[in-house]
C-alpha cells in the first residue's frame, strides 16, 4: 500500500471524521465544504465543490479547534479516566482529519502547482501540531497515569489496547524527554517534515522531466502502434510535434523495456531512467537524501535509539533492525544466485543471435520474454487481449470478492469525482446492507503519484457511526479514445493486490478510529493484499473474466498453465532488485547522524557491493534518489515489509488451498478473524489467531524458488 503521504495527526490519533465536539466554523470558513462534514452518503467527499483555495483555511482552523479540544482535557479538573481523557483524544480533531485526508488524498491522485504548494507550506506546520499534542505535559501526565493503572480499570480487550497504543504514541513522539530536548526534537520533526515534501515532489517532477523523446517511429519498433500513436500524442501535447514521447515510471525497470527492438533505444531509457534525481538540476535529489537521512538519525538519537531503523522497527511486527538484516541477507544469496543463472539464460539467446553484446539492465525484460516464450512458448502479449480492465475488475477483482465474502457492488454516477476517470461503485454486504463506498482510479496522469495503493477518505468507526469509504490508485497507461485497456500479467495482479487493501479498509469492525482498518504495522499491512492476489489466478477467477476482447473466447487452458507454470520463472530478478532496494533502505537508516556520508552514489554503490548484491544487470528496484517508499516517509526503514508480509501471505495460501480454496466458510474465517479486526490486538496474534500457529517461511521459499 504505497500511502504518498502519511498523515501526520491520524497517524497517532484516532481523530473523528463526523461532528462529533466540532466547534463551530470560523467566520473565515463561511462556504467552506469542509467546514462541516460531507451531507452525501457516507460523508463522502463533496469534491465538485472543494477548491485549492478552500484547504489553508479549513488547515488552520483544523488544527485551532484540536489544540482548543487538547487543552481542554489537559486541563480538565476532574481524575484522569478513560472516557475524559482517551475516549475524548479519540473524538478530537475531527475538521483537521477531514481536511488533511481530503488534501493528501488529492495531492497524491491529482495534484498541481497549488496543492504542492499547499503541501510545503502546511507540512512543518503540521509536525509542529503534531508536537503540540504528544510533548503536552499535562496531557502526558493523564494518560500515564491511566496507563500505569490500567490492569485495575477493568476495560474491555479492545479499550486496553487503545490506552496501551496511546503510552507508546506518546512516548515514541518524545513525552519523557526533558523540556530541552522537546525543543530539540519539535525542530527535527519540522526540518523532516519539509524535507520529506519536497523529495516526494522533485520524484514526480523528475520522472516527468525524465520522459524518453525520439525523432522516430522506428526507434520504438516493438511497440505496438496504438503505444507509438500515444507516444506522439503525448509529445505534440508537450509541443514537440513530429517526435514521440514515451512517459517514465517510478520504477527503475520500464514497461516498455521488454517490447522495444532497438537495443540503442532500451539503453537510453533505461539510463534516464537509472539516473533521475542524480543528473543535477532543481530537481536533483542526493542533498535532500543526505538531509533526511541525518534528520532522522538526530532524531533517533535524541529518543534514545542507536538509529532510525532501530526506533522504527521497534513498532513493527519485526521488533529490530537484527531481525530484518537476518531475513534480507539469508535471502540475498540464493537470489542473486538464481539472477545470474537466469542472466546466464539470456546471455545465450543473446549470443545465438549474434548480439555480440553482454547482458545488461536495459536488455533483461526484453530478453526475459524470449527466454520465457521458448521454455513455455507464450510471451506477455499473448496474455493482455484476455484481461481488458473492465472485465478484471468486475467479473475478477469484484467476482473473487462475491464468492469468498458474499459482497456485491452497483456503480453509482451521481456522485462527484475528482478526475473523469474515476469509478465509484456501492458495496453491499452479504446480508444486502451497505458496507462501503470503492472509488476506482486506474489511469496513469503526469500530475498522479507513481506506482499503486489504497487510501481511506473515511475510515470506519462505531464510537462515531462512520462507514468506509475507500479508494484504489494505479498507473496503468491509458489508451487512445476507442481503444479497449488492456492490461499486462503484473498490472492484473496489482489490481487484485489493492483490492486486498480496500477489503482490509471496508470489513473493518471496530469501535475506535485508531484501530481502524489498515491501521496496522507496517511489515502487517501488505500481508492481506498479498494474500488477495491468489485469487487472479485462482481457475475459477480467472476463467470468469480472463476473456479475449474481441470475441468473448476463454483463455485456453493451455495458456493459463503456461502462466501457472512461469511462476518461479524470473523469481532470481524479482527478488533481487526487491532486497536490493530493501537493504538500501536500511542501510541508510542504521546510519548515526556521524556516518552520514556525502557522496549518495557512492554510499549506494559499496552498500550494495558489500551485501552481495552489486551485479549491474538488475538494478535496485529503485535506487536511493528515487526512492519514495523510503525517503517520503511511508516505508522509512521499512520496505522490507513487503517481503516479511510474503511470508505470512505464502503461509496462508497454503491454509486456503489446504481448506478448499474459494469459498464461503474460508472468506468468513479470514474476515472475523483478521480483516475485521483493524489494529486491535498485536498484529502476529491476530496471525496466531487466524492460522492456528507461528507462521513458517518454507511456504515463501518455495513460491521464489529459493529452497
């Protein structure tokens, strides 16, 4: 789930989106749509009404309201309790929640010049709210207390965690630091907080300057022409007519790398693409990563721990930064092993062609179709006329859903949108009653974050009677008007893996919005999206909407066992330039702020030679100056999440597959033992829960073909 930003306050606080202790609106906020919550269905999100210049307003009047709230129960008169001071955090914030998920959610899907201005200046201010909050004394002082009498007053399982959750929120922001200190720190967390907005825009303005222009249609050969026909809409549309204009991902690997014939032609985009954020300019990104990298282990330090990685891992299900290094480096051998027999495979097409070159990044996706058509005669084209997005998101993406869990979805047209592409569709549980509102945004736009993920613009609640109103984001190119969207094997599975995100979101059950939904550990959360993506080739999934465009044909079965038995095919690559970008991370977050070095590349360079995993031909999966999930503050010294989900994810296929696949019961079990549950309860006891024992990791091992 890639969050293009975290929120600052609903990260920590469970702030409320209804009314509930909503002062009235400022004179300033007259008009204002987010001055009161949304009066549409489920308080979704009036967004034909609100304008850039509604959010500044709506920012600061957010964050007076939660500080008057804050103080209040701070300095309430009456004893501490749950209810006067826990219950009373969780109602509190309820406009600044409103605006901050809107905002984000927008800057994230469809920002301008305006909102990422919005966005540099608000960011410290927010941070600086944030501190105001969690460095409160008196406001400490309460919930110690409370905390340090918990086992006496006699809360429910569900409350206690709460109360526990807020002792960790608290001290983890600084609480017990010294008055000093607290000064210290409210000033890191603001230079992090710039930082951290800037480095997510300079990506996004980066990978759009990085964009391969050619003069010709034969330097795309290989492409097809509705691709080239796009490619030179796209660079008339940048005043450039007669050339063509091939957009980047954020990626490091590019989509159009396994397609283009031109070998002149891979290189060039492969090497825009490797040196984004390092070629200098005003969006080159090694300052700001040398800046972030040393905020947070300043931070770090401040709070007592020996690094960034060690403070973050704290709080996740992995605990510290010796039980993430021990899974990444067991990995990086057998992978980098598999990837240079795999390398070795594509080496030798290259030189029965008489290639007369050796393999390299720009040549591996290109090379890698060949290699997979010859072992199991298909390559990825033949897939993508069988999945037209329509088809895999209502009888694949939603037709998986209706079986296992009895969901059912009606799209709806009256309600806005912020972008014409967007879908919104009713979802009804199994007993008929409305259980969330699913926005679809699948469409790839120049002002759109790279890459995939989930986000909530309400999150669900039983303290304050809220519904889940979700949304999914991809990047897939969109194709000229009147061509069908038809997607590749990955993108299918993307599709699928977000999905999992928005049913962890809309089966959420409840009662406070801390726990709600996704709000998880991070090295948790990928988990049930993980586990979703089963179902895309699960045979009768697939054989529901795995349809030839054109004429309705099934996929043949052959075909699909092709696909079935590729599986482990180019695990080598994939789990490579996967560890790479993970150890990268945390290498740079178990740096003290006295290691910090000065040359980013060269940092990234002997990392990578000294975990074993330098070989040239597979490229991190994004080196360090594009690296969002890094370096934006979503996965900081987490990316390694992904691979620690996988292992639960792999386990609990296998529990599936044991039980009988597809069906009700399983569905069932999964959601009242899992997906419902939110943050309630630590997360490996929520597995515990669902599996009946401690994952076992020999399932994943298999699955990369690492045994």
């Amino acid at each position: 789930m890639n969050r293009p930003h975290m929120l600052v306050i609903a990260a920590a606080l469970g702030v409320a989106f209804s009314q509930t202790v909503l002062a009235a609106p400022a004179a300033e906020l007259a008009g204002n749509p987010l001055a009161t919550a949304s009066s549409l269905p489920f308080h979704y999100p009036a967004f034909d009404k609100i304008k850039d210049e509604h959010f500044i307003p709506a920012f600061n009047e957010g964050m007076r309201q939660q500080l008057k709230e804050i103080e209040a129960i701070a300095n309430n008169k009456a004893a501490p309790s749950f209810d006067n001071t826990v219950v009373a955090m969780e109602k509190s914030g309820a406009l600044l929640t409103r605006v901050q998920t809107v905002f984000y959610n927008l800057q994230g899907a469809n920002t301008n010049d305006k909102l990422d201005a919005i966005d540099s200046e608000m960011s410290p201010k927010l941070a600086a709210h944030s501190d105001a909050i969690f460095l409160n004394p008196k406001l400490w002082a309460r919930v110690k207390s409370l905390y340090e009498k918990r086992e006496s007053l006699k809360l429910d399982a569900e409350s206690k965690h709460l109360l526990e959750r807020y002792h960790t929120d608290f001290v983890r922001a600084g609480a017990q630091l010294s008055a000093a200190d607290k000064e210290k720190l409210k000033a890191i967390n603001g230079d992090i907080a710039k930082l951290q907005t800037a480095f997510t825009q300079n990506v996004l303005k980066e990978t759009n300057a990085s964009a391969l222009v050619v003069d010709s249609r034969a330097e795309l050969a290989g492409m097809s022409d509705a691709a080239i026909d796009a490619a030179a809409a796209a660079a008339k549309a940048k005043g450039m007519d007669g050339k063509f204009l091939v957009a980047v991902v954020n990626t490091s690997g590019q989509p159009p790398l396994a397609e283009l014939t031109n070998r002149a032609t891979r290189e060039k985009l492969m090497a825009l693409s490797l040196a984004r954020g390092s070629r200098g300019g005003e969006f080159d990104s090694r300052e700001l990563v040398l800046k972030i990298a040393k905020a947070r282990a300043e931070k770090a330090t401040l709070l007592g721990y020996a690094n960034f990685a060690a403070y973050s891992l704290e709080d996740q299900t992995a605990h510290d930064t010796a039980s993430v290094n021990k899974l990444l480096s067991e990995l990086a051998k057998p992978a980098v092993n598999n990837a240079r027999k795999e390398a070795a495979d594509l080496q030798a097409v290259v030189d029965a062609e008489k290639g007369g070159f050796q393999i390299g990044a720009a040549d591996w996706a290109y090379y890698t179709d060949k290699v997979r058509a010859q072992r199991f005669a298909f390559d990825e084209n033949q897939l993508k006329p069988y999945f037209e997005l329509d088809n895999v998101l209502i009888n694949g993406v939603f037709y998986a859903a209706n079986k296992l869990y009895g969901l059912t979805f009606k799209e709806r047209k009256d309600l806005p949108v912020y972008n014409p592409d967007v879908r919104v569709f009713d979802v009804f549980d199994a007993d008929g009653k409305q259980l969330a509102i699913f926005l679809a945004d699948m469409y790839a736009r120049s002002n759109k974050q790279g890459g995939a993920w989930m986000n909530e613009y309400i999150s669900q609640s039983s303290l304050l009677g809220t519904h889940s109103v979700v949304a999914n984001h991809l990047n897939i190119p969109k194709p000229p008007a009147g061509e069908p969207t038809l997607l590749t094997y990955d993108e299918v599975k993307t599709a699928f893996h977000e999905f999992g995100h928005a049913l962890h979101g809309m089966f959420s059950n409840v009662k406070y919005p801390r726990f709600s939904g996704t709000s998880v550990p991070r090295d948790f959360v990928e988990y049930p999206s993980q586990v979703n993506e089963m179902w895309a080739v699960w045979p009768a999934v697939l054989s529901n909407y795995a349809k030839h465009y054109k004429t309705g044909a099934p996929m043949p079965k052959e075909l699909l066992d092709k696909v079935i038995a590729s599986k482990k095919f180019n695990q080598g690559f994939m789990t490579t330039e996967y560890l790479a970008a993970s150890l990268l991370d945390q290498r740079w977050h178990q740096l003290t702020p006295a290691q910090i070095p000065t040359d980013v590349l060269g940092f990234e360079a002997q990392s990578l030679k000294d975990m074993g995993v330098d070989f040239a031909p597979v490229p991190p999966r994004y080196r360090t100056t594009y690296f969002s999930h890094s370096f934006s503050g979503g996965y900081s010294a987490g990316y390694y999440a992904y691979l620690w989900s996988e292992k639960l994810d792999a386990d609990t296929v296998e529990w599936f597959k044991e039980n009988g696949g597809l069906q009700r019961k399983n569905g069932d079990w999964f959601r009242a033992k899992l997906l419902s549950r939110g943050g309630t309860d630590d997360a490996m006891n929520l597995f515990r829960n669902f599996r009946g024992r401690d994952p076992v990791i020999e399932p994943l091992l298999d699955r990369r073909g690492l045994k």
